[in-house]
C-alpha cells in the first residue's frame, strides 16, 4: 500500500506501528522518517511524526521532528506543542523561549489566552517557579518593564496561588505604556 500511495502518511505510520509492535523499533522509526521526507517535509508532517514519535515514547526524536516543524511555518498551536514536549524532556527554558514565540504570533486575544493557558501549564510543572518570579520581579523594578512583562508576571503569581502579588502586577501592567486588553479584563 506504501508503494501505491507514497505520499500517503497513513499507510506509513501503520506500517511503521506494525513494525515496532513485531519488535523492528529501528525499521519502524525509518519508516515513520520517510512521512516527512524530501517534498512531503511539512510543517503538518513534521507535527505528524512528532505525535507519533511521542506515543510511542521516542521523546528526542519527538521533540527533534517538533523543532523541525517550527523551523518551517509552524501554527501557534505547534509552537504551544513543542513547548510541552521541552519540558517534558526538561528543557524547561527552550518550552518558555517557543512560547514567547507563540506570544509573538498571537493576533487575538484568543491566541492570546491560548498561550496563557499553556504558560499556566508549563509554570505548575516548574519547580524554579519562585525563582523565575523573583527574577522578572528584580527585572521589573530595575526598568519599568511592559505591561506585557507585569501581566506575565501576574500569571505567574496566580499559578503559584499568590493573589495579592498577582493583584498588584495587574494594576501595575494597566499603568505601563500599552497595557493589553487582558491586563484590562483581568482588573475588571
């Protein structure tokens, strides 16, 4: 079926599960490669054979083929995606540099939220959380900061369950230059 329908990821990815379920784990990962191969090497692809990969507990390769993605033209969503298989594998600052870049890419405040959510996510699961805090806060108060900066420092205060400080730095994200309709909302 590979032969009759070559750019078909299918029938790859199941001959290539077929082969790591008989033992074969090496045939199978050069079977799963060819899926994002010469003209088939796609941003969609390339996430297809990260998910794979990942399900069948092959994490580097995983996060390689991921990385690859977002070298392309990768969606927010890859981005969000290779962040949690960066901390999964304990890279924790490469996941917090994708999903600065995801924030980049975000054009609405749904994106936005999005990306606050996967943050919320990667910070429950950081145990330099106090640290990274602490951190942002000395930043902040060494130069003015943006209210983007304040209101990612809110985030962090709230996952780590401390609401007056998190209080505090949205009030201050809504007095910075720009503040962001979620610092807005937030206050309200």
């Amino acid at each position: 079926l590979v032969e009759m329908a070559p750019e078909s990821t299918v029938w790859r990815e199941e001959l290539g599960e077929t082969l790591y379920e008989l033992g074969h784990r090496d045939d199978a990962l050069q079977e799963w490669m060819l899926i994002a191969d010469g003209p088939r090497r796609t941003t969609p692809n390339l996430t297809q054979l990260s998910e794979i990969l990942e399900r069948f507990s092959e994490s580097v390769a995983a996060v390689k083929a991921m990385q690859q993605a977002c070298e392309l033209e990768p969606h927010l969503s890859d981005r969000i995606r290779l962040a949690r298989l960066l901390r999964r594998t304990g890279q924790l600052d490469a996941g917090y540099e994708q999903l600065d870049l995801a924030a980049a890419q975000a054009v609405s405040l749904a994106d936005q939220h999005i990306i606050n959510e996967a943050r919320r996510d990667a910070w429950k699961h950081d145990p330099a959380l106090h640290q990274r805090a602490a951190q942002l806060r000395v930043r902040l108060e060494q130069d003015e900061g943006s209210a983007a900066d304040y209101y990612k420092l809110a985030l962090i205060y709230q996952s780590d369950q401390k609401y007056d400080n998190a209080v505090a730095s949205v009030e201050r994200s809504t007095k910075a230059d720009a503040p962001s309709e979620l610092a807005w909302q937030a206050a309200a």
